[in-house]
C-alpha cells in the first residue's frame, strides 16, 4: 500500500507478513532474483498503475502482471543486476545503528578514516554518491532489459531520476549526530572500536561483561553506566568529556581542535537574519538536542520514541543523565542518586558560596559582583528544583528498586519511571490492535 511508486524488497527468513506486505515465495534463488528485477522495473510499475489506479495493491493484481520467460536469454543479466542491487541497499542499510547487523561507524572504518574527521566525512561523502550513482545505473540497466523484452522501446523510458534512488545521501549534520550516537554507544559499552556489532545488549549487563568480551579495550566504557549531562563538566565522566576522549582516540590528536570546529560547524544552524550557519557547541547539542535526536525517526540515529539511552531529568533539566537500558539494575537509581544527584547538590551549595563571597566583596571588580549575583539566582533555582525533585520523586522511585523485563519492551518498561525520564510524546498512547 504506498502512494508512490510500487516497490518490491527480498526479504530473509524470520519475517512475518502483513496483509499490507504481500510476498510471493519462489522454489529458487534464481526465480526469487528474476521476479524481484521484473516487479521493479519501469513496465511494472506503468502496469500497475493500469491495472490498480489506487492505493492498494493486492495480490490478484499482481498475479495479473504478464511475465516474459526466465529462460528469455536477453534477460539473463537481470538476476545479476538485482544481486548487485541488493547488496548496495543492504549496505546502506546496515550503515546505520536502526540496522540489526550494524557493526561500525562509517567515519571509522579503515577505507574511510583520514586524519581529521573533515577528510573522513568527504571520503563517506564520495562513497555514498558513488553508491547512489551506481544503484541508479543498475536500474537503468534493469529498465532497458524488460522494455526490450517487452518491445516497448519508444514508450516507456529506462531513466531513473535520482530522487528515486533511497540510498542515504551524506549530510554534515546527520553524520555527524550518527558519530555522536555511536560515540555515546562506545561510552556504554554497546559499541566497542575494537569489535564490531553490538558489545553490551542484555538485561543488567555490567561493565566485567564488556571487559571478558574486550580485554583491551582502545575506548574503556564508563563504569556505572550512568553519564551526566549537564551545563558545565562537574564530573570526571561528563559526557563532554568523554566525547572529547573519544575524539582524540579515533582521530589524530594534531587535528582534534579543528576537528572539534568542523563537528560544531556541521552541528550549526543558519542565523535568521544573516543566514550564515552558527555552530553549536558540543555541550549545547548533548544537553539539548541529543535525546531529541535518539527518539526521533531518523533512520542514521534515531530509536522510534523506543530509546535504548534513558534521560534521567529534573523538571527543568538542572540536572540530567543518561542511562543505558540493557545496563539497569535495579541499584541504578540509588547510585545515581549517591554517586551523582547529591553530590551535585554539594557542588552547587559550593559554587554558591563562592558566589556570595563574590558579590558582597566591595573590592571586587563591578563586572565580577554583577556576574556573581546574576549566577547566584540561577544556583538558587537549580538547587530548589532538584532538591524538590530528589525528595519527592527520585527518592521514593529509587527504593523502590524497580525491576525490569526486556521482554515487555521499552513502551511498559519507560512508563515504570514516571517524574524522572524525560517525557516522550504520544508514548502512553493505547497501542492499536
């Protein structure tokens, strides 16, 4: 059922179907290939819009699809054509972490890899239009063959504009949150630079899981699990930090300045006004955009408002910190309540302090009392907020000691922790039958 053109997909074993997602089952391979290149080419889709002029397309239509011969010899290429085809949408596919046999980062791999990540990046760009360019020449190519067959040259046209083609087109800021996403994957131990695919991914897994998988680990991930994001580097594992780790390792240390500026530029938005891009700064992009971007439905990095990454947050965001699904036990909230939530608490009771020292020195500089009186009504704010938060909320749901069941999926099991994660729109909706 689609609005654009018809399509067809191979499909492996272990999928179930719909009765919006027909398949026509074959004895071979070789008849699979066949039938796959001739649903997709030009004839059949002009066919079709003949034979169906609506949305939904059935089965009876399509049984009605004349088919020349497998056995025509000038056809005999098609069923290469459509391997070749495969494979280049596989591997597009598999790009990106929504792909069950995701392994790697494409910025990192070694073909792609240069010394600064603005190299690499055009290096993925120049392979990515490669991909695109030759998946549309493939098609042509399968057009021109079934037109042929059907001795149709004259009436229908073998070109295939690129905007049909689907493969992923390389984009600085989609990149560069994918890098991001994989970054933070590393920093839980889903991801490991020195395996590929997935590392830490069932329930309660613990950080000596990852060590017994990767013994010597290039990137060691974090020890708890628990990463805070906040508005300046309180802790030793910030997530700023440790992106910032990250970036030295996979990239050569000469370059991680400009490494850092090409990252903020791709980040960048353009200026109402001016329309030149303004970069966004790492920290800004991890304490306001990151988790945006993980419930979101981009395929690069986006989870589906079914997030594998859990922002614990106050209120208004004062305090923030991500956890990892597959790495919650049920002592996660109490430690993040020990290890992080109080004393943060601490550090903020002495950063106001200093603060007041500051704003009541009459030696001090005007520009120093003003700026220390303005960050006392902010610390005034964020202590009241979490510290409402942490007795009325954090607290009781952390003795708790909620247990979870993967099984039950991320939906029931993020619905446990009403107060503390940040609200996902529509994810309490009832599922429809």
């Amino acid at each position: 059922m689609t609005s654009g053109i018809f399509s067809a997909r191979r499909f492996e074993s272990g999928y179930l179907l719909d009765t919006a997602s027909n398949a026509i089952y074959d004895n071979t391979k070789i008849d699979a290939l066949y039938h796959l290149a001739a649903l997709n080419s030009a004839f059949a889709r002009d066919t079709f819009k003949v034979l169906n002029p609506t949305l939904n397309l059935s089965c009876g239509v399509v049984d009605l699809l004349p088919m020349p011969p497998p056995s025509l010899e000038s056809l005999s290429p098609v069923k290469g054509i459509a391997e070749l085809l495969i494979h280049i949408a596989r591997a597009d596919w598999d790009n990106f972490e929504s792909s069950w046999d995701f392994c790697d980062q494409p910025l990192l791999r070694p073909e792609i890899t240069s010394s600064t990540v603005e190299a690499s990046w055009r290096n993925w760009e120049t392979q990515s239009t490669a991909a695109i360019r030759r998946m549309q020449e493939l098609e042509t190519e399968n057009n021109r063959l079934f037109i042929a067959a059907y001795g149709l040259e004259g009436e229908l046209q073998p070109e295939v504009p690129e905007a049909q083609i689907t493969l992923a087109r390389a984009d600085r800021r989609t990149d560069m949150a994918a890098f991001f996403s994989y970054a933070v994957g590393c920093m839980m131990g889903r991801y490991s630079l020195d395996k590929p695919g997935l590392i830490l991914a069932n329930a309660g897994a613990h950080v000596e899981d990852y060590r017994a998988k990767v013994p010597n680990s290039t990137f060691a991930p974090d020890e708890d699990g628990i990463l805070p994001v906040l508005d300046d580097e309180w802790f030793s594992d910030d997530i700023v930090g440790r992106f910032r780790e990250f970036l030295r390792i996979t990239f050569d240390e000469e370059s991680f300045v400009a490494n850092l500026r090409f990252i903020e530029e791709s980040l960048g938005k353009p200026e109402a006004k001016t329309g030149k891009i303004k970069p966004t700064e790492i920290r800004s992009y991890f304490v306001s955009e990151f988790y945006k971007n993980h419930i979101s439905t981009e395929r690069a990095y986006g989870y589906k408002k079914r997030p594998i990454y859990w922002m614990v947050s106050s209120p208004n965001g004062s305090f923030q910190a991500l956890i990892y699904l597959h790495r919650y036990t049920r002592d996660t909230l109490n430690r993040m309540l020990d290890g992080y939530v109080r004393p943060f608490l601490d550090k903020l009771e002495q950063r106001q302090q200093a603060c007041t020292v500051i704003s009541n020195d009459a030696a001090a500089k005007p520009a120093a009392r003003t700026a220390a009186a303005k960050e006392l009504l902010k610390l005034g704010t964020m202590l009241k907020e979490i510290r409402e938060w942490e007795r009325d909320t954090l607290l009781p749901l952390a003795q708790k000691r909620i247990e979870l069941d993967l099984d039950d999926g991320v939906k029931v099991n993020y619905l446990k922790f009403k107060g503390i994660l940040v609200p996902i729109a529509g994810l309490e909706k009832k599922e429809e039958d």
